[in-house]
C-alpha cells in the first residue's frame, strides 16, 4: 500500500485544491481532484484544515506526476468548510478572456485586449521562423547526405531497418506516387510493378529526398532526422558544419511540434509558456532542485543539455549574471533545468530559440539580426541595442508582479552568452 502523508489544505478551487507536507525537510505541495461526491451541499469542501493522503503516479499532458487522493481529516481536527468557486464559461472568447485575465491579473478591457493581440503577432512570427528552421534542417540534412555520398536509395534501406520508419517511407511513397503520377515529377522517380502485379499501378522504388523530406510533419521529419544520425554516423565527418548544428540540434528540434501546433491555432502562447501549473508535479518537482524530488524525470540523465546548462550558469554566475540563485551554480542549473522541461510548451520555445541560434551560429547567420529584431518585441534580447526599448513593451510592465520579459529571461538568458555556446562545442 501507498505511504500515508499528513498535511496542510493550501487551496481551494473549482474541481481541485493543493495540499502541503514536508518531504526530506522541504515544503512541498499536491493538487488533488475535488469531484461532486467530495462536497456539502453542492458549494463546500467539508474538512479538517489537517488531512492525511497518499501519493499515485499518473500522467498528465505528456509530464509524469504525483498527484494526492484518499484525501480524509486527520482525527481530533476541527471539521472546516472550504467555498468552491464556481466558473462559468460560456463561449470560446470567454474562455480565452478567463486565459488572460487570470494569467495578466488584469480587468482593463483595452490592456486586456492589447495583451491577447502581442500573443497572436507572436504566435505569427513564432510560426514564420518554425516553417524557416524546418526548411533548414531539409537542406542541411540532405546536403549532409550529399557530402557523405550517401544517395537516397541508401537513405530509404536506412528507413527500412525500422518498422515504424518503414510504415512511414511507405505511406509518402503512396502519396508521392498518388499525388505525381504522370505529372513533371513523374519523370524523377524510379518506379517497378506492384506487387500484385496489378498492370494499371505500379510501385515506387526511389525518389528526390527534397520531395520526400517536403511531405513530411515535423514530427515525422524529427524521427526520420534522429534515426539517420544515428545510423549513418560513422560515415558523417565529425568537422562538417552540417553534422554539427544537426547533431547539437537533434534532441531539441524533437521538441518543435508543440510550439509550432501552438502558434497555428487560437489558443493563448504566452500564457502556456509560462504556466507553472502545466505540469501539475510543479509544487513538488520544483521546491527541491535535486534529482531525488522528481516525478519521474530525472533532467541530469535525460536531457543532453543539461551539462551545457550547468557550465553555462555557474560561469555567468561567477560574473554576476543570475536572474535566479538557488544557493549554488550547481542547484542553479539544477533549477533552470528543471524550470524548462516541467513544461513541455516552455521546453519547445526554449527549443525552437536553442535550433534557430544554433543554426545561425554554424551555418548561415545573415538573418541572425531579423530573427533579433522579431523576437525583441516580445522577449528580452540582451544585446544594447534591443534593450532600449524594453520599458515600453506591454511584456515589461505585465503581470506586474512578475512581468513576461523577466520571466522569459530566468530560462532563455543562457543562450545569448558565448558560454553556454563554448561548453557546447566541449560537450558533445
């Protein structure tokens, strides 16, 4: 049977509250549900303020997570009644009103709808440059292939050697042969007959990697990506420009989908980004920076930039640069690390930042000043030249308790220093 906690009751909301108990010396709090069997009289949650619980393990939006159930008074405590707040949304723009208002803590209508606005032109731009990395990591994926001389018929035997990449190479395939057959590119495929030697259909044997790369999600792409690093990667030169912004980048452009789902479609960003609560672990995970309170990810053994992140931190540290200090360079490292992966859309923007600075840096950096000037209007660029103007961003000066900008900074500081790049090159 599960251990038995005893704790405090934080919160009180509609569906859920959050209970606090001490774990190894530290404060750390639970959500648990609150389902309609739970409550007097339809409006309150009847208990002692003292409650015992356990602990289950589950999974939400993608993020391992302790959660507390078996919620009951602790015997001999005063039986309280906690209000439940009631939340009527009717329509979607009340719902994404509820989004902002809640996260900004603002009522002003205009402000409100000033803030909903920057969300949508970041959502835009995020989007513009997502469609230009992926369009960078084709071109760079097969001038590697080029330069190795491995041709396509190579490339797709690689696919075949995994069942999933092998179902996926044969449903483009499929595509490619439906969508081109007697048209241009036609002529560019290798084609032999079908195997039921069915005369009016034939099979495809090879095409264009371009063409092949060009019908594929970015999840499919990611996958595709991942596997021929790793296949091919003794025929790779270690030195080429290719290999090392795609092999630094392999982990992290795995990541992309969610931001890039994101800014296609109408639902808040900033909002998400920067939810703590996205990860409902975040009260436990994040009050101790080390390993041992996790939920079940453990961010030294499974995120390649960790080490990265800690040289980085800790020599920025050294020269007074520390949006956050959690009493060591180490627990600092710890913590940001920790603070980017408990969010899987945080992670993805720290990714698509970490992919799109990569690839300046080792391939091309002509639009390295663009791709500063978009993202200034919405995050802070520590360059002089973009911070002048910082006061009167929107992002500055909301929520006022803890604004975007400084927000964003605590996690995204680290990749414009030459640091974290030089420890980079070292560690991989």
């Amino acid at each position: 049977m599960a251990r038995q906690f005893s704790g405090i009751i934080e919160e009180v909301f509609n569906n859920y509250g959050t209970v606090s108990t001490l774990i190894d010396g530290q404060k750390v709090s639970f959500f648990f549900f609150i389902t309609p069997d739970m409550l007097y009289k339809g409006k309150y949650l009847r208990i002692a303020r003292k409650v015992n619980f356990r602990l289950i393990n589950s999974q939400i939006r993608d993020v391992k997570v302790k959660i507390a159930t078996d919620i009951s008074s602790c015997s001999g405590e005063k039986i309280k009644k906690f209000m439940v707040s009631k939340k009527d949304i009717t329509n979607v723009n009340d719902y994404h009103a509820y989004i902002f208002q809640h996260f900004y803590k603002v009522t002003d209508t205009e402000i409100l709808q000033e803030l909903i606005d920057k969300d949508i032109e970041l959502k835009e731009v995020i989007l513009k440059w997502i469609l230009k990395t992926e369009k960078n990591i084709k071109s760079q994926l097969t001038m590697l292939l080029m330069e190795s001389s491995i041709n396509s018929l190579e490339f797709y035997k690689a696919l075949d050697q995994n069942n999933s990449l092998k179902t996926l190479k044969n449903k483009i395939f499929k595509l490619l042969n439906s969508r081109y057959m007697f048209r241009a590119e036609f002529e560019l495929f290798k084609i032999d007959i079908s195997d039921n030697n069915d005369a009016a259909s034939i099979k495809l044997v090879d095409v264009p990697l371009t063409l092949f790369f060009e019908n594929l999600t970015i999840d499919e792409l990611s996958k595709v990506y991942n596997h021929v690093i790793e296949f091919f990667h003794t025929r790779f030169n270690s030195r080429s420009k290719s290999y090392i912004f795609l092999n630094f980048s392999k982990q992290m452009f795995a990541e992309l989908s969610i931001i890039r789902n994101a800014s296609a479609h109408g639902n808040p960003l900033i909002p998400t980004i920067l939810d703590d609560s996205y990860s409902p672990s975040f009260l436990f995970d994040l009050k101790s920076v080390w390993p041992s309170h996790n939920s079940g990810n453990n961010v030294e053994e499974e995120w390649e930039l960790f080490n990265t992140i800690r040289w980085s931190t800790r020599m920025l540290t050294k020269d007074g640069i520390a949006p956050i200090y959690a009493g060591s360079p180490q627990l600092t490292a710890l913590y940001i690390s920790k603070y980017i992966l408990i969010n899987p859309a945080r992670r993805s923007f720290f990714s698509f930042l970490f992919v799109a600075l990569c690839y300046f840096r080792y391939i091309d950096n002509s639009e390295k000043e663009n791709f500063y000037q978009d993202m200034s209007s919405f995050m802070p660029i520590p360059y002089e030249c973009y911070i002048n103007d910082a006061e009167n961003n929107i992002f500055f000066n909301y929520p006022k308790d803890n604004s975007v900008l400084k927000q964003l900074f605590v996690f995204t500081y680290m990749l414009f220093s030459e640091e974290f790049w030089q420890h980079l090159s070292l560690g991989y």
